[in-house]
C-alpha cells in the first residue's frame, strides 16, 4: 500500500499536545519551535490547503503562574489554568502566524459541540467561513467550563472529530513519538516501528500502551482511538514526531512516522447514518429545477422549495420530495421548519428582509444530503 502524501492534502489538521507547546524548564511557549511549525503552515497554505490547528497548552501555561505546581489539580483547579492559560495560548498562536503573514482564529469548542447536530453544523459552518477568509483556526477544548473531569489526551479525540466535521484530508498527531510500534519503545527496545495501517484491528488496539510522564499524559491510546475515528470518516492519520523543528516539513520529506490509511467506505459512513438512522422530523415539498440540481451535486436552496411540512430545527433530519411526492433526499435542516416557511421559494437576496437577518444561502447543505 503507497503511504497517503501530506503536500497533496488539501484539507490538513494537525493536532500539537501539551509536551511540544510547553518548555518544562520555564512553563512558557516554546517560541522557536512554534515558528517553525507556523512557517510549516505557510509553506502548506502556499500549496493550496488550508490548515486547522488543534492545540493543547492552556492549563499548562498557567500552572506555574498561579502557584498550582501539585501533581494532581482539583477540576476548579484546572478550570481555573485554563481560563488564564488559554490567553497565553492565543496570543502565543496568533504573534507566531502573524510573523508568517497569517491571521489566528480561536475557537473553544467541546467534543459535545462536534456530537450534538446543531452545535455540529455551527461549528462546521463557522470554520468553513474562517477557512474561506483565509484563517488558521486554532482550536482547544474549552477546559473553563467543562462539566465533567478534563483529561490530558481528550484533544487526539477532539482533533479526530474535527477532522471529520470538516471532511479533512489528513490529521496529523504531532507527539513524543514517531509513531505506534509494537510494543512501548521505552520499556522494550526490541518494539517495531509500524510505517503503515490498513486496518485498526484488535492487536493494533492492543499495541496502546501507557501514558508517558510529563504534561502530557494522552499517550498512545487515545491516539489510535481518534485513529479510529478519523480513519472511519475517510479521514488519513499520521502519528509524527514532533520534538524537531518544522516537523510538518520533515514528514513531506520522508520523515518517519505512522500512516493509518482511511477505510474505503470512510467517506460514505456519515451520509449512510443519515439515510438510515434518523427518523425525519418533516419534509420538503420541492420544484422540478431543484430536483435536477440535486441530482447535480448541489445543495438545496430555498427558491427551490415550494411547501415546508412538519415542524423541526436546524439540524433536524426532513425528507426532500419531487412535486409528484417521490422522496428523492434525506438531509440535516440549515434552518428550522418557521424560516424554511418563511424563505420558500426566495433567492438569499431576500432572506434578510424576511428573517430579519442574513441567514444562509441552503436549506441543506449538500454534506448533509444524501440522494435515493
């Protein structure tokens, strides 16, 4: 199997943890190696992709600075770093890719905000525009108001969900480690190096091993469990040393490292859980132009719908019939059944006389329809 190739990714997320982000010695960023990896961004941007960081540090950043240098925080404790911590975090971010003539964007999102449908399509639509503007999100669990115990590693996780929100290419894990060997490399030199996975089976799951020391703590289990969420979304992932500098660079030039290769159905899985495993909570009635644009590719927009049935939010899944009543799509709602209403049979320049605000241009965004 040819390993996937990051300078053709046009759709890059790259995931840095705590470790990389936090000189141990002085609790601050590390500022040199941040440079190199954002002259990495810009060398990618100057590719062609676009480019989402997913960056752990905040709690670390603040744990000196506040006097919380025990082992183990309290929740409030770490709620308390986070909020401090995330400041330094973003401007360290933002001054680093503003050298490069590139503009931060920050985002404190949550894995709920990446599970629950219209946090999903916020937090979707919001980095597509970012994107478009031509920003580099950087994205961290929003740690300050976390409901339940944060834990070291959940941003692997989160960083996987990103991916798959929006439909990225290739993540990248940037670690301690230049990938997952067959045994921890630390406590049994004879361990493998595995260049390249096809298939996360059970005794790939079983080559996790314990968290490593330090403020990291993720290690490589939760690695190979945002493996499996990425690579099951059609998503490739690269486990990738990231103690060197421009370790984006070092891994386009044959750097060692881990490939975990998308499963072949990957990118159809979302659009088959939404065919098959929502139940519609309405259904649009709509024109023969929209039908055949459907069946083009596009999205569906509101001029092309002639009747709204039922009652749902954004988010919600409705069914999309033909003006003879065959049910042609099934997709997630851009707007609730009230707006639909309202925007029915209109073209976007009337939507912000109508609603009294701009809104968007679909009904359903094409990532979110699927065809019968």
């Amino acid at each position: 199997m040819i390993r996937p190739d990051l300078a053709a990714a046009r759709r890059i997320v790259v995931k840095i943890g705590s470790a990389l982000i936090v000189d141990p010695d002085t609790a601050a960023p590390r500022q040199a190696w941040l440079h190199s990896v954002a002259a990495d961004i810009a060398s990618l941007r100057a590719r062609g992709a676009e480019v989402i960081v997913v960056s752990s540090g905040a709690i670390s950043l603040a744990r000196r600075q506040l006097g919380l240098t025990q082992p183990k925080l309290r929740l409030e404790e770490k709620q308390a770093a986070a909020a401090v911590g995330q400041i330094r975090l973003a401007q360290a971010w933002a001054q680093t890719l503003a050298e490069q003539s590139l503009t931060a964007a920050q985002l404190l999102i949550t894995l709920g905000d990446t599970e629950d449908r219209r946090r999903y399509l916020n937090a979707r639509s919001t980095l597509a525009t970012l994107l478009s503007l031509g920003c580099v999100p950087v994205i961290n669990e929003n740690d300050s108001v976390a409901t339940t115990e944060i834990r070291f590693g959940d941003n692997d996780r989160l960083a996987a969900r990103v991916a798959e929100m929006v439909q990225a290419d290739a993540l990248i894990l940037l670690s301690d480690i230049d990938g997952l060997y067959t045994a921890d490399p630390r406590r049994h030199p004879e361990a493998t190096h595995i260049p390249l996975v096809e298939s996360i089976t059970p005794e790939i799951d079983a080559m996790g091993g314990e968290p490593p020391p330090g403020y990291s703590s993720g290690g490589m289990r939760t690695k190979l469990v945002a493996a499996r969420i990425a690579t099951q979304a059609g998503v490739a992932m690269a486990i990738a040393l990231g103690h060197r500098a421009n370790p984006l660079a070092a891994i386009i030039n044959g750097a060692r490292c881990t490939w975990f290769l998308p499963t072949p159905e990957g990118r159809s899985a979302r659009k088959n859980w939404i065919a098959g495993h929502l139940a519609p909570q309405g259904s649009l009635l709509i024109d023969d132009g929209a039908a055949r644009a459907l069946r083009n590719g596009s999205s569906l927009l509101p001029a092309g719908i002639k009747s709204v049935f039922g009652s749902f939010e954004r988010g919600d899944p409705v069914d999309v019939l033909t003006l003879s009543g065959q049910l042609i799509a099934r997709g997630l709602a851009a707007c609730s059944s009230a707006d639909a209403t309202l925007l029915a049979g209109h073209r976007s320049e009337a939507f912000e006389a109508l609603l009294g605000y701009r809104g968007r241009d679909e009904a359903i965004h094409r990532d979110d329809l699927v065809l019968f």
